[in-house]
C-alpha cells in the first residue's frame, strides 16, 4: 500500500457560492485547491446564475442544508484549513460563523466578497456589521480588496498609508493576519499588497499589473491558495507569499473562455 492510502491526504474546506460560469467562486476555489494538490470539500451557501458578463440571479440555500453539510463533513473528513467566500446576507454570515465554532476545521481564511466586477452584490450591505463583529475574530487571515477594505473599516483608501491603517484596523477587529489587495488602486504599472502578520511584522506584496480582462476570480483563487497551502502545513508567510505568486500567473497566463470578464488560468 503506498504512502497516500495510509495516512489522510491534506484536506481543505470552501464555503462558498457557485459561480455557474466557472470562473469565480467556489469553482475557482475547487480548481485552485485541486491544483496545490489538496483535496477540496465544498459546503455550498448560494448559488448564482452567473457568466463572464456577469452576475443574473442568485439564490441563498436554507440555513438547515447548510447546516447539514458541515454535519456530514465533520463526521468523516480530516480538514486542515478552511476558508469563506459569498455568504450572501446575515443569516448566512451568522450561521456559517456558528458552524465554525462548532467543528475544528483549521485556520480560517475570510475572503470577504461583497461585489461581483459587474456591480452584482454578493453580500447584503446590512450583512457587513455581521461579518466585522462575527467572522472577522475568527480568521486566520481576511484578505479584503479595497472596497471591501473600505467598507469595513470606513476608511476611504487613497494611498499607501491608507492601506496601511485599514490592515490596523481589521487587525484590532481580531483578524489575525491581514492582507490588503491593492489591485483595484489607480496605479497602471504595479499591484501592491499590504501585509499584516501576527507577530508585528508587515510587508509589501508588489507584482506588475497585467493589461488584461481576464481578472474574474481573483480574490477567490488567492484566497483559496493560501488555503490549500495551510492545509498542508505551510507557516502564514509563505502561504500569503505562494498565494500571491500563484494569482499572478494565473492571471498573467489568461486563457479566452466567454466574451466578458474572462477567467483566469488556474494551470498557470
Ligand atoms: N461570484 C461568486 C460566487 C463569487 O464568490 C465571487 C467572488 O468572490 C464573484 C462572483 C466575483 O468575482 P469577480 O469579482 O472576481 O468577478
């Protein structure tokens, strides 16, 4: 019997929305884990219509499957990390967070997805005091973009410093470890992030920007890295560093699928 059919193969967890388009949540999440070789689980939360050109509908599944996923996930699998993306309104950011207490599933990492690129919400606005006061002391990490940065800390980001406070703040809210997405900043040549670890220590993530459309699916393939890589072991920097170098040739290496904001290419 080989190695791997003795001792349990690295586990990790999404919870998530289905982006049906392939190209974002929870798919993007399956894809990337499968590619950091850890084997994804899934505990669905809503479910969007969605393609490259945007978000049509979406639905929120009842509390009581949601509920039941994690049952059936605890009673049999050995997850090692997990990580949040769409919970889609208070009742859901509230029930997820219970479910977290409940079961040890690893460290946490919070992606805290409100928008969609095309403007769809992911998340009620009245959800976003629920995931400060809730998920935020939970998590391993919270990777925000600016908005959402923005939209947590009431800060208005305009420049380094900014970006430097933000991290403060969602720190002192219990995050942690922090990393604030600079992507969606004006600057044409260059994407910074701002990292804030646990012990103190900060740093700046830099990459070149890309001229590219194929940027759907970011945040969930970044998250979902630095998942899969706790999941097998890594310490908290190197997991944000194999996260961030990752995001940046899966979006560099950009593949055309549809005829809006194309996906990225997870084989990178
Ligand atoms: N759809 C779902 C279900 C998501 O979870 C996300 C992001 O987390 C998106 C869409 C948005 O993807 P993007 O803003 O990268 O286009």
């Amino acid at each position: 019997m080989t190695e791997q059919m003795t001792s349990q193969f690295p586990q990790a967890l999404s919870i998530a929305g289905s982006d049906s388009g392939g190209g974002a949540g929870m798919q993007a999440d399956l894809k990337t884990i499968q590619e950091r070789h850890v084997f994804a689980t899934t505990v669905l939360v809503a479910i969007t219509a969605q393609n490259t050109l945007g978000v049509q509908d979406f639905m929120a599944l009842p509390t009581k499957i949601i509920d039941e996923q994690f049952v059936s996930l605890d009673a049999d699998l050995a997850i090692k990390a997990c990580k949040t993306g769409m919970l889609a309104d208070t009742i859901r950011v509230h029930n997820v967070v219970e479910n977290l207490t409940r079961y040890d599933f690893g460290p946490l990492t919070v992606d805290p997805v409100m928008i969609a690129k095309g403007g769809a919400p992911l998340l009620a606005e009245d959800a976003i005091a629920t995931v400060k006061k809730e998920l935020i002391p939970l998590a391993t990490i919270v990777t925000p973009n600016l908005p959402e940065a923005e939209a947590l800390t009431g800060l208005t980001i305009k420049n380094d410093a900014d970006m430097q406070r933000a991290g403060q703040q969602l720190q002192a809210m219990g995050a942690k470890n922090v990393m604030v997405k600079g992507g969606h900043e004006a600057d044409p040549t260059t994407a910074s992030d701002f990292v804030l670890l646990e012990n103190g220590r900060s740093f700046w993530l830099r990459s070149p920007r890309f001229d590219t459309h194929n940027t759907h699916g970011t945040g969930d393939t970044l998250s979902a890295c630095i998942t899969a890589e706790l999941a097998k072991g890594s310490d908290i920097e190197t997991a944000i560093r194999t996260g961030k170098a990752y995001v940046s040739a899966t979006i560099a290496q950009g593949i055309k699928v549809g005829h809006g904001h194309g996906p990225l290419n997870h084989w990178a």
